[in-house]
C-alpha cells in the first residue's frame, strides 16, 4: 500500500482507502500547475483536500477525479485572485 499523496508511476495516488483510490495524473497535475502559475506541490495538496471532501459524501464513486478536478480548477482560481 502507497503512502497517502504517494506517486505510483505517473499517478498521484490518494488512498486513503485502497478500494477507492482518487488519482489524477502527474501531467494533469502540471497542467494545472502551469494554468494557474502555481507549484505543482500546491495543485497537488488542493486536489487531496478535495478528493477527501469528495470522498466523504460519495455514494459513487466514479465521478469522483472528475468533480475533484473541477473543485481544484475553481480553488485555484479563487486563490490566483487573492494573491
């Protein structure tokens, strides 16, 4: 078992529970860390503390990269406008 925040390959892997292990890839990391002209170690620390929120309420859990991608994208904007 991978440590919480733990890389498998390309993958950041969040698992916090194996069954239901949230991942995005190290290029969709960067992609985003580029967009909003953050570190990486940032987007990937926002997008763990929205899988887990996520994680928390999710009856499927299918969707739940997806939705965490799109919680990031709207953090991140309201942290680029803060700063």
């Amino acid at each position: 078992m991978l440590a919480h925040g733990a890389f498998d390959g390309d993958r950041a892997v969040n698992s916090r529970s194996e069954s239901i292990a949230v991942a995005i890839s190290n290029q969709e990391l960067q992609s985003l860390a580029e967009e909003f002209e953050t570190p990486v170690e940032f987007v990937e620390q926002v997008y763990e503390a929205e899988a887990a929120r996520i994680r928390e309420n999710a009856r499927i859990n299918t969707f739940i990269a997806v939705l965490t991608v799109s919680r990031v994208r709207a953090t991140l904007r309201t942290h680029r406008l803060k700063h």
